[in-house]
C-alpha cells in the first residue's frame, strides 16, 4: 500500500465537513476488502480515505478569506463568488452582426477601405482560430496578433467551441474589472482567476461552477458547467499563444492599453517595437527606400464598434477591436506583409460608444473628407486644449488635419470627435439644468469627455512624433521623444480643466464666492503700517533692486511706488510683475479672489490661460459686479459671508495703469506661476525677457526696480525673486559668498539634506559643467532671499526635506500623499533653477538671446535631464519612488478638484 504507517479502522460515523473542505475522486485501489472497512493512510499532503474502491482526497482550501456568497438579482440562485464579489457573465453581445456565425467574432471587417486593414470584436477561440486561416488564405503571410485587453478573460468550454468571459463586480455589473496594468500582470490575474473558479467548483460534489450570458436578463441564459480542471478554462494567454507554434506566420504579443484616456507611453514603446523588430529582421534598407519614392506606413489601432440592443430604448455597448495591417513588399503579386495585427478586447459600459486610437507614420497623406457636411468648431475638435497644441508643434495645423482625415476614414462605427461633441453637448445640458440628483452623472460624463479629449490630444502628438522619427526609423522611443516635449505632455496632463470658462454669474448663485486676499496672519513681516501691503521685502544683496510682496490694493501700490521712486530709495523706474494665475478684483480698496464654494481656502487657478486671458477674464468679473452691484464676499472664512454693495471696482490690470497716470515712470507686467508646482520653462522666459528687456538695455541697473508679487508674497514671490537675481548675478557679477569656501557653514541635523544635496540633486549637479559652483550660486541667491523672509518659512530648497519629514506624523494616507506631492514640487523647483543658472552660465556670451525652453531642448536634453526629471523621487529615503516620480504624474491637473460648471472648451 505505500511506505509510512497505516491501521485498519473499523467503520464509525463521519464528521461533518468544513465549508473549507472539499472531496476529489481519485485512482481505485484493491487493497480494500468487501467488507465496510477503512484505510486511512498519513502522509505529508492529507489523510487519504479509501471507501469502496475509491479514493478521497481530503484538500484544505487556500482560501485567506471568507468564501461570500451571492446572487446576481432578486430569485436568481446564490453561489460563491470569484474574490468575494464577481460574477462571470458572457463576452459575447446578444445581437450580433451576420458574419458573427461564420468568424465568430463581432464585426470583424476591413476597417479603412483604402488600406489592408483589419478589425473585429472579441472573437471565440474558433473564431480566432478561422479569422487567422482566413487571412492566411487570402496569401498574408506573416500577421501580428496583439490582445489589447487589461481585463481578465477566460474562455469556457461549450463543446463546439471556448467561449470567452469576463468577470463583474456585483455591485456594478455594467463595468470592466481590472486586476493588472502590465501585460504580465493581467496574465498572472486570469490564471488567478481561474485558479479561484475551480477551487470555489469543486467546493461541491457537482464540481460545477455559474456562468451568466447577458446581465441584462440573467435568468436567460444561466447556465452550471463542469470546471473541475485546467482544461475546462482557458486564459487569454493559452488561447493567441498556441497560434504561434501552429503556424509560422503568427506572432503574438499583450500589450494593455487602458479602458479610459490614453495609453501610457510606455504602452506605445511596446507597441513599435514589434514592428521594429519585424522591419530590422527583414531589412530596414527596403522600407527606407519604399519611404523615399513616396510610400509610406499607416498604422491603425482601432477601438469602436456600437452594438445596440434594443431592448426598451438602446443599450450602446462598446467592443473593442482587433486591427491587422498588411504592407505589400516588392512583389505587389505577393500577398507578403508586414503584420500588425491589433487584437481582441471587448468594452462594456453602459450607455458610452469606445473610440479608435490611430498610430500614422506619413510624408503626405493624400485623402479627402468622407463628410461634405459643415462641421462647427467643437465637432472640428476645436478644444482649447487642442488650439495650444496645434500651435507648439511644428507643422501642427497639418499634422491635426492628417489625424481627422483618419478619423473620417475610420468613422463607420464610431466618429471619435463626434462622439467627444456629443457627449459635450450632453454633459452641457445636464449641467444647465442640473439638480443635486445629477451631480455623479455631470462627474461622469466630464471625466468621460476629459479622457476621449485626451485620446484625441494624444492621436495629434502621435503622429508629430511619427512625423519627425518615421523618416529617422524611430532614433528615438515615443516615451523619449515626449520626455524631450514639456509643452505637450502639460497640455495632455489638463486636456480638460472646469475652470477655464466658468460663468461669472456663479458668484450670484452661491456657487462661488469672493474672499478677501487680505486676512489675519497674512502679514507675517509687519509691513502693513509701512507701505500698506503685506510682505514687502527686498533680496539681501547690495545693488540688486529685487522686490517681492503680496497683492496689494489701490493705496498699497501708491505706497509702495513713492517709496521705491522716492530719493531715499533712489530708483527712477518701477517695473510691476503680477504672478497670479487666478483671478482677482478690487472692490472699495479690498481685493479679492473667486472661491468655489466646495473649497474657500484656496482661489480658482486656471494653470491653461496665458496672461491676457487672464485679464479678459477679470474685465468679465468687473462687469458681471457692475450689473449686479452687490455681491456677497468673505472678509475672513472663519466668519459669516456679508453681502456688500460696490461703487468703485478695479482690476488688477487697471490698478497699475491708474497709478501710471500719476506715475509714469513705470510698467506692468502680467507673468502668471502655477502655485507650488509645475514649474514651467516658458515661466523662467517670460520672467527673463522682462528682466532682460530693462537690465540689459538701460545702466545702471540699480535704477530700474523689479516687484513682484503674488497673492501672499510667499512661494511664487520667492521663485521669480530668485530667477531675477541669477540674471543679475550674471549680468553685474556674483558678490562673495557665492564661491567656493565662501559660503556659511551649516551645523545642523540633517545638515546635508537641508543643504539640498538629495541624490536626484547631486545626480545633476554631476551632468552639468561646473555643476557644484552652478548650484553653490543658486544656493546664495536663496539664502539671501531668506535673510528677509525667515519669519514666513523656509526658502526653496530647505523646505523640500522639511515637508518631507513631515510624512512620519501624518495622520493618514491622504496626509501622506500630499506632503510626498509638495515636497517633491519643492524639489522640481529647486531643481530648475539649478537648470537656469547653468543656461545662464552656457548662453551668457549672446546674451541669451536663445530662450530657456529652447536651451533645455536643444542643449540640456544631451546631458538626460528631462529623464531625470522623468524618474524624481527621494532615492536617500525611498527604494521605489513616489507616484509623481514622472512629468506627466507631476504636471497633470491635480491641484483642484471642482465641480464642472459652464462649458467645456
């Protein structure tokens, strides 16, 4: 019978199972005689019982959790459920096109009719099976089959055929599970899956398992099938990989692109670099020449398809598709081909059509408009976001008309800017005449409308890089070609900000407020009985006219422009520099700021509106007051708002200009700073130019007096205070202090971490020439700036490991996640400015008369900074780095979470 020890038992009683415990039908033995006796064996597994010719294992459930059970509507049967809350309901819609019998897969199709490309919904593993054949029939060759799909999917036998599923979460049915980003991920997830629907099987003697075909009716197709082996289920994995040994003309990859939004960049690298491969396999030289003589590479990647059901009105359902692309090399006879084939996921949210994501590599694409019908702006995809894009990519009118073209061609099923216009058209209507029940609905369709808009942003910035790498055969990955452009990945990071044209009626509505930028506590360096504005300070170097405050009101910039211009002071000239980037009015000699009123600590910011955007917004403001003249403010939040009426109201714009007239020895410039974060190299050149503008053209410089301000005089005060005094370190030399040895020692805790010698830091400190005396000098300019401002807080760089130790005693994750956000932006800013000075340092001798950002592009790229500043975290604290460690994480429209209110642009 086996080695180890066994007795014969005689019969008794058996206890009850646990609902852990299962029992597997195993081999018979004849050891067992007629008789009703027991052979219990001991082993290292579990006791083994053979009964009557048959053994039963005794298995433990792997289970760390509760086995929960539950039905999927009221009278429908409970069954446990895949990780306490799944149910897995049918891949396959209900109705389905005629050549669903034949290629069982929805929709399959040729998805642009000039070019060999292929496409279809999630198809059967026999309808995998007789696609492929199909296409190998025709003479195709070599095909690519790639499954783009982040959610699990098994393929259940039904004896004809393996039909796929997916899993649903109870209490959302209409919506994908996803269980893994990556490819393998998502692999690992299925077999998880599968693993968990045979365990929770075999938990009866039926070894039968529930499976739903529609969630819409599922008492119709119900149905309890055996999976009490691997074989019973597949995973996507097992289905598209086996091809690849059957047949030589397939290759298979996963590559996970996402439900919603865009693809990471990462997702595309992946994606071309199969074709790379394939091309370099079969000889690069020949596409270059096929490239030369005019020829050219398409590259689609389509997701659309509406299936309605008609079942009380529509259900548009979305399936994802498959796309296979074919190129015919030198034989044109030949069906030989270059193989992209993009495959096989399937969509299902209720009441939303997918879009397609388009890859296009071309000189000149020469195709005409599938619609003579006059679109308006919005259906041109005409977005705010879209207009800034256009005009920072080269050639960019052409490149978006090449991508609509596309979209045209490619409009059978699902028109991608149709479908963002439509759902904007929708979400505009809900809005106007919206009520407490359709908040989560205007929530929704905003964030959906955000995420298509993003996908058409990305298609735009695609084929600009497609443009400019396809003749160079990829010297550059997408994700380092977006690396190398700040401007676009901003711009895709905040596709769809709710501020940007707010009503200004909101402030008669109780949804927004004005609260007062004055408050208690402001004026941290006493200067309000001095020249009437808060935080007036000066940078502590001799000779250097630097100013800094926080926003003054109408007799602020009165005193504060006769005492800068007085003899005592001895300036002549007065350059004003606002830095805000929200909106603020002067009411009677109070200013203030708009407010929503889900969040009254913090102004509305718009980061998208350039300066004379902004002050358009404020003459609206002006006017909206005017009409109404009364409006209802906050003095101070921790006291009730009060209605007041206005007689004399000012923009910010205005209140320099009405000081103009009595002093005309000045100017006012608008230059306006996201707060805290994302520092922008157009920032550093707009700041410059003004500097520049004044110090290089009139001497001496101690003449001309250079004020900023901002709301509090604080973090974007200190920024542009310190970008000023590099220039004029440069321009008038460094004073002591900024040399090497010349520099107060530090003794203190943590000294090197206050110091900003972070490794990410000194990491560029080493790319760059002269690196230690670059950041000694900034590290001056700061310090001096702090002498006059200690009182308030640190400066730049030593508030980055002060928020940062902060983190330890924070109260939860929320807490967490936000200092780790501030703290990091401390350190991007501070970063920055390191970058600056060695511009400053590098383009001295032409008086810098290339900008910053093209500086950055052109020269600073060599050296990798934009990967470093694509890979920042606090590596002295931290093995893996936060999730802003990435531009795009770090520059996304994360600062305010408001409502949508208005329209969307």
């Amino acid at each position: 019978m086996g080695s180890g020890a066994s007795t014969l038992t005689p019969p008794s009683s058996p206890e009850p199972e646990s609902p852990v415990t299962v029992r597997r039908h195993a081999r018979s033995s004849q050891a067992v005689n007629q008789n009703n006796r027991h052979l219990v064996r001991t082993n290292e597994v579990a006791p083994i019982i053979i009964h009557n010719c048959r053994e039963e294992f005794q298995h433990v459930s792997d289970f760390k959790e509760p086995i929960v059970f539950g039905s999927i509507a009221d009278n429908m049967p409970e069954h446990a459920l895949i990780k306490g809350k799944y149910f897995l309901v049918k891949d396959i819609p209900q109705k389905t096109d005629r050549k669903y019998e034949f290629y069982r897969a929805p929709n399959f199709r040729k998805a642009c009719p000039n070019l060999p490309v292929w496409a279809c919904g999630q198809p059967t593993e026999r309808g995998l099976s007789t696609i492929l054949d199909s296409l190998s029939n025709e003479g195709f060759t070599d095909i690519l089959l790639f499954n783009l799909r982040e959610e699990p999917v098994l393929f259940v036998d039904s004896g004809s055929d393996m039909l796929p599923y997916t899993i649903k979460d109870r209490d959302n049915l209409e919506s994908l599970v996803l269980l893994g980003r990556s490819p393998q991920e998502a692999d690992e997830a299925e077999a998880r899956v599968r693993k968990e629907v045979i365990d929770l099987a075999i938990l009866n003697d039926k070894n039968k398992f529930y499976f739903y075909g529609d969630i819409e009716n599922p008492q119709k197709e119900l149905r309890e099938l055996t999976v009490q082996y691997e074989d019973n289920l597949l995973v996507s994995e097992e289905v598209y990989s086996r091809h690849m040994l059957c047949s030589h003309s397939v290759r298979f990859k996963r590559l996970c692109f996402p439900l919603e939004a865009s693809p990471t960049d990462e997702d595309i690298d992946d994606f071309l670099n199969v074709f790379k491969e394939q091309e370099c396999s079969t000889k690069k030289t020949h596409l270059a020449r096929r490239a030369k003589n005019g020829s050219f590479l398409t590259i689609f990647l389509l997701k659309m398809c509406r299936i309605v059901k008609q079942m009380n009105r529509t259900t548009p359902r979305m399936f994802n598709q498959a796309t296979i692309i074919f190129r015919p090399r030198k034989n044109a006879h030949q069906k030989t081909i270059i193989p992209m084939t993009l495959s096989l996921l399937k969509f299902l949210v209720k009441k939303h059509d997918e879009i397609w994501l388009t890859y296009e590599a071309t000189k000149d694409l020469k195709s005409q408009h599938q619609s003579s019908k006059k679109f308006n702006s919005l259906q041109k995809g005409d977005y705010y976001s879209v207009r800034k894009l256009v005009r920072i990519i080269p050639n960019g009118v052409s490149i978006k008309n090449q991508v609509d073209q596309l979209i045209d061609h490619c409009s059978d099923y699902c028109h991608l800017r149709i479908l963002i216009y439509d759902l904007v058209q929708k979400l505009e209507r809900i809005e106007r005449n919206g009520s407490q029940k359709t908040n989560d609905l205007i929530d929704r369709l905003f964030t959906r409308c955000c995420h298509l808009l993003e996908r058409y942003v990305f298609l735009i910035c695609f084929n600009a890089y497609l443009t400019e790498q396809f003749p160079q055969w990829f010297s550059l990955s997408f994700s380092q070609w977006m690396q190398r452009q700040p401007g676009l990945t901003r711009i895709r990071g905040n596709v769809g900000s709710p501020d940007i044209q707010v009503p200004v009626d909101l402030l008669f509505t109780g949804q927004h407020y004005l609260v007062a930028d004055e408050y208690i506590g402001l004026d941290v360096l006493s200067t309000q009985s001095d020249v009437m504005v808060s935080n007036f300070r000066r940078i502590n170097i001799k000779g250097f006219p630097i100013y800094g405050m926080a926003q003054p009101a109408r007799h602020g910039v009165t005193k504060v422009t006769n005492h800068l211009l007085s003899r005592k002071v001895g300036h002549t000239f007065l350059v004003l520099i606002n830095l805000r980037n929200d909106c603020s009015i002067e009411l009677d000699g109070n200013t203030y700021s708009i407010r929503d009123s889900s969040w009254l600590e913090e102004p509305i910011t718009h980061p998208l509106l350039h300066s004379q955007e902004l002050e358009e917004k404020g003459e609206e403001i002006k006017k909206a007051i005017k009409t109404h003249r009364s409006v209802e403010v906050y003095h101070e939040l921790s006291e009730p708002s009060e209605v007041i009426e206005v007689s004399s109201i000012l923009t910010p714009q205005e209140l320099a200009l009405q000081q103009k007239l009595q002093t005309l020895d000045m100017q006012y410039y608008r230059v306006p700073l996201t707060h805290d974060m994302r520092p922008c190299e157009q920032d550093f050149d707009d700041i410059s130019s003004v500097i520049c503008e004044h110090c290089l053209k009139n001497q001496p410089i101690n003449n001309t007096a250079f004020l900023f301000y901002c709301r509090t005089g604080k973090n974007r005060t200190t920024l542009a205070m310190a970008i000023a005094g590099l220039i004029m370190c440069h321009i008038q030399g460094f004073p002591k202090g900024a040399n090497i040895g010349e520099q107060e020692r530090v003794s203190c805790p943590n000294a090197q971490y206050t110091k900003g010698d972070f490794m990410i830091v000194q990491k560029l400190v080493r790319l760059l020439p002269k690196g230690q005396q670059i950041k000694r000098e900034v590290d001056f300019i700061l310090d001096e700036i702090f002498e006059t401002m200690s009182p308030m807080h640190f400066h730049i760089r030593e508030v980055i490991f002060v928020i940062y130790n902060k983190i330890k005693n924070a109260k939860n994750d929320e807490d967490k996640q936000h200092l780790k956000q501030q703290s990091i932006d401390a350190l991007e800013r501070y970063l920055y400015l390191i970058m600056f000075n060695a511009y400053l340092h590098h383009d001295k001798k032409i008086q810098w008369s290339r900008s910053f950002s093209e500086w950055m592009k052109k020269v600073a790229v060599k050296i990798g900074v934009y990967q470093l500043l694509d890979n920042l975290g606090f590596y002295d604290f931290e093995k893996v780095p936060t999730s802003f460690k990435t531009m795009k994480e770090r520059w996304c429209n994360r600062g305010q979470n408001l409502p949508f209110q208005g329209s969307f642009v």
